[in-house]
C-alpha cells in the first residue's frame, strides 16, 4: 500500500461487521434474553416448589416372602435360580421324602387291615343275624305247638278226671265195675303225665328260645367292636393326613406367580423346621414406601394422587395413589430411645410412613428402587 493512499479495507470490514457499539448491543441484548430466560425459569421452579411436596426419601417396595421348611431332612433337590421368574404352583425345592412316603404307606396299610376287620365283623354279624333269626322263629313256633299241645292234654286231663269221677260214683253206688273204675284211673294218670310232658316240652322250648336270644347278644358285642373300630379307624385316618401332609410339605412349592429373589440352601444340606430356604416376590403387586415430614403429611392423604418419578429411568413419571399413612412416626420405631435428660431441646421435624399404590410399569419396578414423589400443595 502506498503511504499517500487511505486504508479502505478496515473501514470496509467495519462497515460489513458493524462497530463496537454494535457489538456491544448485541452482547447486552444476549445476556438480556438470558437473564429473562433464567427469570423465567427460575420462577417456573420457584412456583413448582411452592405448589408441590418433594420427598425424595422413597423406595419401590414389595412383600418379600420367605419360604421355609415346616419339616426337617436334607435337600434333594432345587429347582430354581435366582432372579427366575417362577409360575404358581411350580417347585422350588424338594426335601428329602422316602421316610415319609413308608409312613404314609405303612398308615394306609393299617387303614386297610382296618377295613378288612370291620367287613370280617360285619359278616360276622350278618350270618349271627340270620341263624338266630330263623332259630328264634322255630323256636317260637315249636312253643306255640306245645302250648297248643299242653291245651289239648288238658282238656283231655278234665274229660279223663270228668269220667273217673262219673266211674267213682258209679262204683260207689254198685252200678259200675271196679274194672271200668280202674281202666279210668290209668287214663286220668296218663292224661296227668301227658300234661306234664307239655309242659316239660314248652319248658325246654322256651329255654331253646333263650339260647338263641342269648346268641343274638353277639351282634350286640360285635358292634361295639365295631364302635371301638371306628375310633381306632378315626384315629389312623388323621395319622394318614398328618402322614399326607408331611409329605406334601417336603415340596416347596410356588405361592403366587413371582420372582425368586435368594436362595438359601443347597441339594445336600440338612434343613431344620422354620429354617429359611427362598425368598420370593410378587413383581405385580409393588408399591412405594415414603417418610413423609410431618410438616407435609396434610398433603398425603389417602386417596390423593402423586407422581412418582423413578431413578432409574429419567423422565418416566408413574401417577400412584395414597394408599394409608402411618399412625406413628417413624422415630417411635427406633432400637433406641431418645430420651433428653439434659435439657437442650432442638425440634426435628418427624416423619411418617406413607404407602403408595402405584402400577407396574412393564417389569421395571424392582423392590429397593429408588423413586421420588411428589404431591400438589393444596390446602
């Protein structure tokens, strides 16, 4: 460039871009929308948490089931992992059960022999019924036959008495032989011992009779045998359920459609009553458990709705419902008390449990999550 020529390209390039002053506006007026931006947001915020109640100590939660032995013995079998997804009704573990099984069959074989008595004393009873029953019956006709009989030989008794009463007089008055009187006299002594035959015949009919009535007393002792048998039977059948469910019990079963969470033991390992095996869950039926300041448990109240966001997932919000609040602050719970014997006081303000219902989002809710919730301050 020539020293007597004027420098045209920095006032070209001033003119193209604009001078400080322009720059300057432009950098106030991007600090402006900024600040307003911020303003605006920072008001947004400030009046989210003027009309809203965080708390962010909140967990996902659930029933978490323990299965444990009711019966000991070792452990056959396991037949699940952790973390498995298990259907109800599916086995999880299997104790060791052939003493069990020879239990049962050793019951059900005294049941059997049981039942064979009772059909034994049944028959027994049955046959006694039907001899006696047809021995009393004959018996009783043979003593109608001799008490018909002995009628007869009575009547014959008076008719022969009646004749040598009539053969006496006659006699007497010497119009009858004495042949004619004793001839009579035999007949009255025979129609006597006639009567008296009858009579020893309806005698040994009737005790006959009491023999078979004596015997039918049998029935009477086998069913008390069978009363007896039936309570002999009563007690082997509840023997046989316990024996039953013994049985059953050494087979860990599924309570619900669930998760396995833990597994206790191993195939191998001797098992004691009350001993611990698994733990399940429920995934379909979590909630949340919160503390909730004491301070903004009036916004809590059963049946108001809150959002629940979820760690885990940023930006997925799940709408749950107050189920309950707690009567009690948690502080009431501790191990320890908290007593004040000095006399310095500082207020902490408590807090009280709230349960949550909220719904499974596909699986994602796992006990031990860590969510936040948050309900709308209104009075």
């Amino acid at each position: 460039m020539d020293i007597g020529q004027p420098d045209t390209r920095g006032s070209a390039g001033r003119a193209r871009f604009g001078g400080p002053s322009v720059r300057r506006g432009a950098g106030r007026a991007l600090l402006l929308l900024a600040a307003i931006g911020f303003l605006i947001a920072a008001g947004r915020w400030l009046h989210h948490r003027f009309t809203h109640v965080l708390v962010e100590d909140a967990r996902v939660a659930a029933d978490m089931v323990v299965l444990s032995s009711r019966v000991p013995g070792w452990i056959s079998a396991v037949r699940v992992t952790e973390g498995e997804t298990v259907a109800r009704g599916a086995v999880l573990a299997v104790i060791d059960e052939r003493i069990a099984g020879l239990q049962l069959r050793e019951i059900e074989a005294q049941l059997g022999a049981a039942a064979a008595r009772r059909a034994e004393i049944e028959a027994r009873i049955a046959m006694i019924d039907r001899q006696t029953t047809s021995q009393r019956e004959a018996r009783e006709a043979r003593i109608s036959a001799a008490e018909a009989a002995l009628a007869a030989s009575e009547a014959q008794l008076g008719l022969a008495e009646a004749e040598y009463g009539r053969a006496q007089r006659l006699v007497d008055t010497g119009a009858g032989t004495r042949a004619r009187l004793d001839q009579m006299r035999a007949a009255l002594d025979a129609g006597r011992q006639q009567v008296l035959g009858r009579r020893a015949e309806i005698a040994d009919a009737r005790a006959n009779l009491a023999e078979v009535v004596a015997a039918r007393e049998q029935i009477t002792v086998l069913r008390r045998q069978l009363d007896t048998l039936a309570e002999e039977e009563r007690g082997l059948r509840a023997q046989r359920d316990r024996a039953a469910l013994d049985l059953a019990d050494r087979t860990i079963v599924m309570p619900f459609d669930g998760v396995v969470d833990r597994v206790f033991a191993d195939p191998g390992e001797y098992v004691t009553p009350g001993q611990r095996l698994l733990m399940v869950h429920d995934p379909a039926a979590v909630r949340v458990d919160a503390n909730v300041k004491e301070t903004d448990i009036r916004f809590f109240r059963p049946g108001a709705r809150v959002a629940v966001t979820v760690d885990a997932y940023p930006g997925l919000v799940i709408e749950g419902v107050v189920d309950r609040v707690g009567q009690a602050a948690t502080s009431e719970f501790a191990l320890l008390p908290n007593p004040n014997p000095s006399g310095n006081f500082t207020k902490i303000a408590q807090r009280l449990p709230v349960r949550i219902r909220v719904p499974q989002s596909e699986g994602r809710l796992r006990p031990g999550m860590m969510v936040e919730v948050e309900a709308r301050a209104r009075e």
